[in-house]
C-alpha cells in the first residue's frame, strides 16, 4: 500500500512538472504572437495591396507561433487529466486547492 501511494505521488509530481512547463511555453507562446501583429491589428486597414500582403505575413508569422503554442496546451490538457484522475484517489479537498492555485497562478 505505501509503495502504491509513493507510485501515486511520483506520477503526480511528474506530470505537475511537464504541466507547468507546458504552461509556461503556451504563456511565452502567447506573448511571443502578440507583438507580431501589433496592438492595434484590427484597427489598421490596408488602402493597397502591399500593405495586405505585408499584414497577411504578419497574421501568418503570429499564427505560426500559436500553432507551437497549442501543441504545449495540447500536453497541458492531458497532463491536466491525468492530475485529476491521480488526485480522485487522494482524500480530501487538499489536492484541488493546490492544483487549482498551482496551474492558473502565473
């Protein structure tokens, strides 16, 4: 039994890590896409068709930088899961607090 519960707690910390990790990449994703467009993106309408070429590059290189993005939010929602799976089996209220206050902090 307390090597299951220390098995428990291993995989738990385990996916806590790649969790946060993967949360920190989708935030620096974000704030990586955001200055690429600028911010007033949407308040800007090209008069020409150079200056729509040269927003559509813009949109282009933001949404690449997203694309990357979803791919860690990806791997944070089934390390997500996979907390909230492991933390049904620990008693008490403890385990949501910490995970609540621990993922959407930032």
């Amino acid at each position: 039994m307390l090597r299951e519960a220390k098995h428990r707690y291993a995989d738990m910390s385990g996916a806590w890590a790649k969790l946060c990790e993967a949360r920190d990449k989708v935030f620096s994703g974000i704030q990586e896409a955001a200055p690429v467009v600028g911010p007033n993106a949407e308040a800007e309408v090209p008069t020409d068709i150079t200056q729509a070429t040269l927003a559509l590059d813009k949109v282009r290189r933001a949404l690449d930088v997203l694309r990357k993005a979803k791919s860690s939010l990806d791997v944070m929602d089934g390390k997500t899961q996979l907390l909230s799976r492991l933390g049904q089996e620990m008693p008490g209220s403890l385990f949501w607090t910490i995970f609540a206050v621990g993922v959407f902090s930032k």
